[in-house]
C-alpha cells in the first residue's frame, strides 16, 4: 500500500443487495473513512471472486486482498486495520 496516496480498500457485494448498502452507509459514515478511497465491485463479475467470495458478501478487502471485515460492517475490525496500516503492518 502507498503510503503517500490514500488507503485503498475494494467492497465486493451484488447490485441491489440491501446488506451491501448497509455495510456501505455504515462504512463511509465511520469517522476515519476520509482517509480511504473505496472501490466497489460486483463479487459476480470475477468467477474467482464469485467463488470465493460469494456466498460471504458483502466482503471489504485491502490491497493485500485480506478480509478487513464481512456480513456486517465491523468498526472494531475496521479500526484495528485502519491502525495496523498507520503502524506500517
């Protein structure tokens, strides 16, 4: 991960998936997401992501593609990542 840019992470979930949404809403209100750039992606669109991830969405990952949380938004999870990043991992 780039230090000098913005933390990066990717959700995964399905369009129109109401978990999905929540999880989003409840991630970019969390008040140390304006350090992070958020890319979303369709879990359905990647045959390996479907596999993998499918059946656990929504799944936000980082750059190293491990899982900061899934299901539901975990802020507790969110922050020790978010902590573990800041103290470079």
């Amino acid at each position: 991960m780039d230090s000098t840019g913005p933390l990066r992470l990717l959700l995964m979930g399905r369009p129109e998936c109401g978990l999905c949404e929540e999880f989003e809403a409840e991630l970019v209100a969390h008040p140390d997401f304006t350090s992070i750039h958020l890319d979303q992606v369709d879990v359905d669109s990647n045959a390996d992501w479907q596999r993998r991830y499918g059946l656990r969405i929504p799944v936000l990952l980082d750059d190293w593609s491990e899982v900061v949380c899934e299901g539901r938004f975990d802020a507790a999870s969110f922050e020790t990542w978010l902590g573990d990043v800041r103290r470079g991992r």
